[in-house]
C-alpha cells in the first residue's frame, strides 16, 4: 500500500491543498456547490495526471462540507444542504455570543470524523472490492437498480418525482449512437449528438447555472444577512466534553449513511440531530445554540463524504449527486471505477484515499485559524458573484468542445433545473442516472445476450436476489415509513 | 398541487414522444437479442408508471401537507425569463464577437441589473475579471477560447 508515497509527492500535496482550499471557498459561497465546482473544473484539468486531479476535486468535495458549516453558523445561510442542520443550533450559538466555538466544533468535529471515516474507508476497500469482483453483468445491473432507487426514493418527499428524475436522466444517457448495434438513437440529425449529450454540459447547466438562477429570485426577493464576527476560537471543556459523543455517534451514522447510495450527506446530518435530540436531557433547548447540535451532524456530513467514497471506488457505484459527477471525472480520464481498479492502478486508489488524510488535516488548519479569510469572501456582492458563476459557466463548458451549441444546450438545462428546483423534483437522480445510464443498459443487454435473451437471468444468483428485494424495499419505504412514525407516535401523544 | 398535476401531464407527453421516436428506430436482428430499442422501452414504460405514481400521490396527499403555496410573483420569472434571454443572446454571440467583448458586455449588464447603483464596483469587476479570467484560461491553462473581432 504505497499510497502516501503517491500522496506525499510534493505535486500532490499542491493540488490536495488547492483542492480543499477551493472546496472551502465552495462550501462557503452560496450558488455554487462541490457538484458545480468539480463539474466546472473538469475542463482545466484535462492536461493533468488523473491522479493529481483526481486528489484536487476529491478535495473540492470534502472540502467544500468544511466550507459549507461556516455560512450555517455566522450568517444562517447554509452553504450546502448537509450544512442545513448546522444552523439550526450553530446560527443560535453565534447569537449567543458563541460563534467561535460553533466553528471550533464543526470543524474539529469534522476532522475527527472525517479521519475516522477515512480508516473505515480503508479497512473496507479491499474486502469490498473482492466481493465486487464477483458480479457479472446481471448483478450490476440489479446493483445499479438498487442505487438508483435508494437515490430516488431518498432524496425528498416524493419517491414519484424521484423517480422521475431517475428515468429522465436514463434516457438522456440513450441519446446518442447505440456502442452495441451502431444505430443512432434520437439525435435528431444533430450531428454533435452523435457522441451523447456532454455530461458536463449537463452537470454545469443543472448546479451550476440552474443554481445561479434560484439564488438569482432569492437575492431578488432580498434576503437580508445578518454578519455575525466570530469570538474566540475555542471551546470550553465543558463544550468539549458535551461535543464528544455527538461527534462519535455523528461520525458512525454519516459513514454508514454514506456508503448506502442516496443523498448520504444530508440525510446523515438529519439523522445525526435527530439522534442528538431523542438522546439529549434536555430536547426542548434544542434549536436555541446546543453544541451537540452542531457537533453530531457536522461529523455526520463529513463521515458521510468519506462513506460516498466507499461504493464509488469499490464498486464504481456513485451514491450522490457529488460523487457522481466525481466519477464522471473518472470517466473523462478514461479510468473506471470499481474493483479492477485496485488491481490495474492501486497508486491511484491508494493515493486518492492517502490524500484524503492529509487534506483532512490541511482542512482543519484552514478552518481554524483562517476562518476569517474565508469570511470576507461573503463581503463580495452576491450579484456581482453569481453572475461571475454564469461566466464561468460558459468558459467552462466551452472549454470542452469550443462549441456553442453546447453552450445553449447548458443554458437549457440551467433552465431545467431552475424549474425542477421549484417543484421540487430532485436534481441528484438525473444526474447518477445519467452517469450510470450508459453502462446500465451496457449491463442489461450483456446478460441477456449471456442467457439467451431469458430474464431469469437477473433472478439466478443470490447477490442479484438480494439486491432486487432491497430494491422493493427502497421504493416500498417512503409509502411504510410514515406509516411506521404515526403507528409509534401514537402511544406517546397519550403520556402528555 | 397543481403543479405536480402539470408535471404528470408533461412527463406521460414526454414518455408519448419518447417511445414514438423509440418506434422510429430500425431494428437489426443481428447479435443481441434485445437491440436498440429494448432498453428505452422498459424507461418509456418506466416513465409513464412515474406519472401515475405522481398521480396518486396528489390524489392521497393529507390535506396537512398541502398548504397551497401563495401564488408566487411572476415578476420574478420575467426576471429569469430576461437573464436567459440575455445569456443566450451572450451565447449566440460568443463565437463571432470574441470572449473579451461578449463577456464584459454580458457582465456589465448582469452586474448593473443584480448589484444595482454600485457602478464602479460594477464596471470595474466586469473588465478586470474578463481580462484576468482571459489570461488566466488562454495564457497560463491553454484553454481555447474565441478571439472574435479582436485582433488579439
């Protein structure tokens, strides 16, 4: 395992640094997220070694959940949606005077967690990736199934939507020529349709543009922010010792949250403050500035990240909308994910994960002292930023083809997904399903070819058994869980 | 709830479009069994179970849950309606008139519009960030971009 050979390269720990310094600013500014930022960034780094860039946007991606915590705590603007729990309590804490160690906690909350999950990343790669290394066309397939239904029926209210979502991204994917039989499918006599609609052209026009314009209505509409300066930039021993366990607990619910495809970060942080506030003496105070409440889902979103790392490097299944445009990446470069991987390039993988340590560290130098830095990056007017975005946007995009047309084709989607995030359809299923759709009919159509065109195929092993019913499951369970909590609530409401 | 009404709408018209052109597609026999066509089938169908299912959630939605939204400003919307217009016009241009003039322009006025009466903040971060971003991609990163009507 010569990986922090890999990652101790004088080069790669310039691009690790610069990786999570970006993914900070990131996190910190509103409109733009780490889905956005890797997406955007893809294009630059097309000369460089896959490795080093791949250590640069994994960066971006944790990163930017360091970056995310502070615009929860100072200006009760979540920079992420995993950072959404943290204002709850962090905003509080900084009303009450308590800023500094609402940034303290986050961020060595974050650190902890984030090194554990890492350990817990590396002692499961391996084993995992022998397990992966079973699947046959089939099982991927029904593997595939299940992620994209987990992200369905996880990422918001309606699993309809979800699925929705889902399937629109599917079908994108088909646009283009058929590898198997040669045809073109749906190309309307477009000829830079031939090769597919662009995954970048995709994931910049839905993050980054369709972002931009939300957050343009939002500034329209004027939301006031309300700059709070940090006080001092520890904590008691009191705090820390409150802090501990939330952050332990957090920790262990965001790397399993993580490692299950489907919305891992924002949900872990939901799950962690839950579990904070059931577990607490005192739930009412909750909502007022309880460290806990900042601790526990702050380690939970970057265990979380970590745990996203797991499937996509061991099975090339991403989980989220983040990891998949990471594999996109991966894509681009002409490297795939999954278990032959640790076999063909382990350099890669285990440098990867090695940089992980170091930036984990590098973050939370980044996050402590510098904090303020980062802050003043809020000064700068928000039109002045989002349009900045837009310009971007089109370097970008541009940068990949230096054709127009897909310029407008991201606009379109920039549009597409402004509309979605109105109506609340999810965003992160169209975007797995896009990276996936390809290799998902590839799978589909190499185990019917395999069985003679006969389904069972899909029904023969005991993986494909498995993950079928877990699929069920993930649809079924948006329509039982609300049962479940009216069913468990009921007694309760009786004691008071 | 409206909305979710139009969106099923939309998206069965969508899976209609979808499979017809689906239907449009020549089929080879030759090799795989299933063809080009198989697979996008199975997301038609998928689609329109989509819908349906939309469909019923409207139908079983507690009346807590809904809460109508307040029917929102639509002056907002022909203000995104007026920012897409003017990127795509940007975008037409792109190619024909250069980077550096397209970008400034489209900056000056998006800056003017969204960071209203601070001018010089405005002017200024649309030139030097135009020109820096110019440097930074063309020059030092090798990124192409269009020259246009510029000479350099």
């Amino acid at each position: 395992m010569n990986g922090f050979n890999v990652a101790l390269m004088p080069i790669n720990l310039w691009y690790t640094f610069l990786g999570c310094f970006m993914g900070t600013i990131i996190g910190v500014l509103p409109g733009i997220g780490p889905a956005a930022g890797i997406g955007l960034l893809i294009p630059v780094t097309f000369g460089m070694d896959p490795t080093s860039a791949l250590i640069m946007m994994a960066g971006i991606y944790y990163g930017a959940m360091y970056g995310g915590s502070t615009t929860s705590i100072l200006i009760n603007t979540p920079g992420e949606a995993s950072s959404v729990m943290t204002a709850l309590d962090g905003y509080q804490m900084a009303k009450n005077g308590r800023a500094g160690a609402a940034l303290a906690v986050s961020a060595i909350g974050s650190f902890i967690a984030g090194s554990l999950g890492i350990v817990a990343l590396t002692v499961l790669a391996v084993p995992l990736a022998a397990v992966a290394l079973k699947f046959g066309p089939a099982e991927y397939f029904c593997l595939m199934l299940f992620a994209l239904a987990a992200v369905s029926s996880l990422t918001g209210k309606s699993i309809a939507k979800g699925i929705i979502s889902t399937v629109l991204g599917l079908m994108i994917a088909t646009i283009g020529i058929d590898l198997q039989s040669g045809q073109p499918r749906y190309t309307m006599g477009v000829p830079e349709l031939q090769d597919g609609v662009g995954f970048l052209v995709v994931v910049v026009g839905l993050f980054a543009i369709g972002e931009v314009f939300s957050n343009l209505e939002e500034h329209i509409k004027g939301r006031s922010e309300i700059i709070r300066l940090s006080g001092r930039l520890w904590l008691t021993a009191e705090e820390w010792r409150r802090s501990i366990m939330p952050i332990v607990r957090g920790g262990l619910i965001g790397f399993f949250k993580g490692v299950l495809p489907g919305a891992g970060a924002t949900i872990a942080t939901m799950l962690s403050y839950t579990v904070e506030k059931r577990i607490s003496k005192t739930p009412e105070k909750f909502g007022t500035g309880m460290i806990e409440g900042v601790a526990g889902p702050e380690a939970a979103n970057n265990a979380a990240t970590c745990g996203s790392m797991v499937p996509l490097l061991t099975l090339g299944i991403p989980g989220s909308g983040s990891t998949a445009v990471l594999m996109g990446a991966f894509i681009m470069y002409g490297i795939q994910p999954g278990p032959l991987l640790f076999e063909k390039r382990p350099d890669l993988v285990w440098g990867l994960v090695d940089s992980m340590y170091i930036g984990n560290i590098m973050l939370l130098i980044l996050n402590l002292p510098l904090i303020g830095l980062f802050v003043r990056i809020l000064y700068i007017p928000t039109g002045i930023l989002l349009s900045l975005i837009l310009a971007v946007s089109a370097i970008g995009v541009y940068s990949i083809n230096g054709n127009t047309l897909e310029l407008h084709m991201a606009l379109m989607f920039g549009v597409l997904g402004y509309v979605f995030r109105k109506v609340d359809i999810p965003l992160a299923p169209m975007v797995l399903a896009l990276v996936l759709g390809g290799i998902m009919e590839q799978s589909f159509r190499q185990a019917m070819t395999i069985s003679g065109a006969d389904p069972k195929v899909f029904i023969h092993s005991g993986i494909s058994i498995t993950l079928l019913v877990l699929t069920v499951v993930m649809v079924l369970l948006p329509v039982v869980l609300p049962r479940l909590r009216e069913w468990q609530s009921g007694p309760e409401d009786t004691d008071s | 709830m409206r909305t979710d009404r139009i969106i099923s709408g939309l998206t069965l018209l969508l899976a209609a479009v979808y499979l017809y052109a689906t239907s449009r597609i020549p089929t080879l026999e030759i090799g795989d069994p299933l063809g080009p066509k198989a697979f996008p089938i199975l997301l038609g169908i998928a689609l329109v179970l989509g819908a349906i299912l939309l469909v019923i959630e409207t139908l079983r939605a507690h009346p807590a849950d809904t809460g109508e939204k307040p029917r929102e400003s639509l002056h907002h919307l022909w203000l995104i309606g007026g920012v897409t217009l003017w990127t795509v016009l940007y975008f037409s241009v792109f190619d024909a008139v250069g980077y550096l003039v397209s970008t400034s322009v489209y900056l000056l006025v998006m800056t003017g519009v969204f960071n209203r009466g601070k001018w010089i903040a405005n002017v200024l971060t649309s030139i030097l960030f135009t020109i820096g971003s110019y440097v930074l991609f063309v020059k030092i990163l090798g990124v192409v971009l269009p020259r246009g009507i510029l000479s350099f």
